[in-house]
C-alpha cells in the first residue's frame, strides 16, 4: 500500500506541479494580453498626446491672433483720433484772438475814435504774436542780412546805390516763420544787387 500512497501522493505531486504550471501559463498569457493591450494604448496615446497638443497651440494662435487684431483696430482708432485732434489745443489758444479781432470789427462801426482802434489792432496784434511765440513760431530775420537760401527765397534783385548793401536783404516782401527750428515758410524777399 505504501506504493500505492507514493504513487498516489505522486500524482497528486505531478497534477499540482501541472496545475501551478498552467495557473503560470495562464498568468503568462494574462500578463502578456494585458501588455498587448497597454502598448497598444501606449500607441494610441503618443498620437492623442500630439493631437492635443496640436489643437492646444491652435487655440493658443487663434486667441494671439484675435488679440493682435484687437490691437491693431484700436491703434488705428487712436491714430485717426490723434490725427482729427491734433490741431485742437492749437486752435483752443486761438480763439480768443478771434474773439477780439470780433468785437474789434464791431466797434468799427460805431466808433468815431481811429486812435482807439488804432490801438484795439495794436493789442490785438500784440495778443497774436505771443500766442505765436507760445506756439514755438518766431519771425525770420531778414532785413540788412545776407541771403541764406536755407531761410530766404529771393524774389528779385534792384540795383543799390549803396555797396554795402550788394548780395543783402533789403527789403521783404512776405515774412518768413520757423517752428522749433523748422522752417515752415520761407521769407520771400529782394536782394540789392
């Protein structure tokens, strides 16, 4: 009998050694089905990885892209603005010149004093050439100096009795004007020949 038991106990040896070999082999399989599965995954992610990625920066441009044009409209706005507008702190300081130069011409009809209104345009005057003098404007200097075509634009040339006056500005025929340096108009003058 005790053979019997030895052959028994190994069988039952060999059918667990066979039964753990094929929960092995079976976890094997399991293990090696699921690794399948997970590369397969793993494939499909670097894809859907990328293609998020892809449509994150697509809307990363569409958003910059939309801001720039944002921009640029109200850059315009500004500019046309500034443009329309530039004139308007100018022509404020101006006005009260025009509002002199109003009541100065109403009082021409009823006034009978020329010397007030003589006076009047003197004031008036005076008022202008400071708001020029404000503005940055001053008067080119003409008279008595050599021609400076950079400042001056000869208009004709008289004969002088005087030498010294040869090449020389003698007279000016329209004033010329500078703004900060800049030449805005040309003295138009005549030259002693």
């Amino acid at each position: 009998m005790s053979k019997k038991k030895e052959k028994l106990a190994d069988e039952q040896v060999n059918a667990e050694a066979a039964g753990a070999q094929e929960n092995a082999s079976a976890e094997q399989s399991a293990s090696e089905q699921q690794q399948e599965v997970t590369t397969e995954v793993k494939e499909e992610n670097p894809t859907e990885e990328l293609q998020k990625q892809l449509d994150e920066q697509k809307d990363k441009y569409l958003r910059l892209s939309a801001e720039f044009d944002n921009f640029r409209r109200r850059t315009l706005k500004e500019k046309m603005e500034l443009t329309k507008y530039a004139a308007e702190d100018t022509l404020k300081s101006i006005l009260p010149v025009v509002d002199d130069f109003e009541r100065a011409m109403k009082s021409l009809d009823t006034t009978t004093d020329i010397e007030a209104v003589k006076e009047g345009l003197r004031l008036i005057h005076g008022k202008f050439a400071d708001f020029l003098k404000a503005k940055g404007i001053a008067e080119i200097e003409a008279i008595g100096l050599p021609l400076d075509t950079d400042k001056h634009e000869a208009i004709t040339m008289v004969p002088v009795p005087d030498e010294s006056q040869k090449g020389k500005i003698i007279d000016v025929i329209e004033k010329g004007y500078i703004l900060n340096e800049k030449v805005i108009r040309f003295s138009k003058v005549i030259i002693g020949e």
